[in-house]
C-alpha cells in the first residue's frame, strides 16, 4: 500500500532520523480491475454528484513516462464532491512532485477518484487511478496504485502544516507518483519529519478539506467467501471523489 504515515510512525521517524512510508510493495502499472461490491453507504449520504470526462480528455494526454519538473508555480482548481478545494503548487517547494501533479491535473488523470484514506486530524489521502477510481473500486488493492513511472525524491526545506500538499510514497527511495495527501493539522507531523516531498498548499477551500475529514469511515477489512467486503478503518463511507481538475500558470 501507499500510505501517508501514521501518526506514531510520523514522529518516530523524525526521532530517529528515516524517511521511510508505512507502505508495501513497488507501485504497479495501471490495469484494469473486475467491480467490486457497491460501495456501502452510511445515510445521509453525502451531496449528489455527476462523475468527470474519462481520462485523458485534453489534448495533453496523459504523461506515459515522468513529467518533467515545473517551473514556476500553478493553480490547480480540484473540485469534490464537497466542493472545491484551490492548490498552490510551487516549484520552489518541489519542483519534481509538483511537474508529476501538474501534469496529471491537466491530463484528467484525477478525474473520479476516490479519496480512499482518511485520518482525522492528521491526512486525507487520494490520487491511486489504478484501484480507486469511481465506480469501479478495488477495495483489496486501493491505495496502492499509481502510473508505471515514479518521481525523483525532492529535498523537503519546510514544514508539514495544515493545507500542506505532499507526495505519498511506498518508502523506497524515488517511489512517489500520483499519491498525494492534504494535512489537516499543524501538529499532525513532529518536526524534522521530512520522508514526503511537499509541493503545494490549500489556498482556498479548507472548510472543503474539513468536511472530508469528517465523513464516516469504516471498520478492519475483512472480506467473505462472496466477495463481500468491511470496508477499512481508514476509508470513507460516503463518496469522496474527486470529479475535475482545472490547471491555471501564471
């Protein structure tokens, strides 16, 4: 899996100096999956919602191998299915993590993907286009996918604070690609903790990024002979999807 950290493991990593991820295997490349089970849904759901273009509507397309770093910085306008959430991303800050985001937010890459982790007053996470896109959900696989190709580490020079935009990675080096994750709290990460590129930040739309944080999430997985799946603790009940990027450059 791809995962921010935990919050024990964020400031034990910064204790004891690693910049390693809670995280499994080499990220795969994009295939397609069977549809699961629907989603199960706590009521009242959350506002209704049209689902965005299939990827690749631009005529960028998207990148089949790493995109090049940015340069300057970019608007990315990222609407939800709770509204919309508008990133700075920053060169200055990360400048082979930002040109990776970047380049799948003009490409529709994010297009119907669902955020897939939660943790209150610490992340939320999305951005897996292999295994969680909307509606056709790998709940075994989630959080574990990715493009074929991965991004160069970026050195981290600031700190984790609320609103900040970070690359999720699989803990080996140079293993970040379309992950990412928004912080929900200045001491959600103990200082020094730097394994997670950041490139961004929320500039408007964190009432959106709380409203997120706060929907119902689900139990430990666990899966019977039919298929039928208990969704995991760190997963939304309700639809956090992620419908349409628009990109902006100064």
């Amino acid at each position: 899996m791809i995962f921010a950290p935990t919050k024990s493991s964020a400031r034990r990593l910064a204790t004891v100096g690693l910049v390693v991820l809670l995280a499994g295997c080499s990220v795969p490349t994009v295939t397609p999956t069977a549809s699961p089970s629907p989603l199960p849904t706590i009521a009242p759901l959350g506002p209704s919602f049209t689902l965005g273009p299939s990827i690749s509507p631009s005529p960028f397309g998207c990148p089949e191998s790493t995109p090049p770093p940015l340069t300057g910085t970019a608007t990315v306008t990222m609407t939800t299915t709770f509204g919309n959430i508008v990133i700075k991303v920053d060169s200055a800050l990360g400048a082979n993590a930002a040109g990776a985001f970047v380049a799948l937010s003009r490409c529709g890459y994010y297009n119907n993907i669902f955020f897939h982790r939660v943790v209150p007053d610490f992340v939320i996470q999305a951005g897996d286009g292999t295994y969680a896109r909307w509606p056709n959900l790998d709940y075994e696989k989630m959080g574990s996918g990715g493009p074929s190709w991965t991004v160069p580490d970026d050195t981290v020079t600031t700190s984790y604070k609320k609103g900040t935009l970070a690359m999720a990675n699989t803990g080996n080096p140079n293993s970040g690609s379309s992950q990412f994750f928004i912080v929900l709290s200045d001491t959600a990460f103990a200082a020094g903790t730097t394994g997670y590129a950041i490139f961004g930040n929320v500039t408007s739309g964190l009432d959106v990024v709380d409203k997120i944080a706060a929907v119902p999430l689900g139990g430990e997985p666990v899966i019977d002979s039919s298929g039928n799946v208990t969704m995991p603790a760190s997963m939304p009940l309700e639809p956090v999807i992620i419908t349409s990027t628009i990109v902006a450059t100064p």
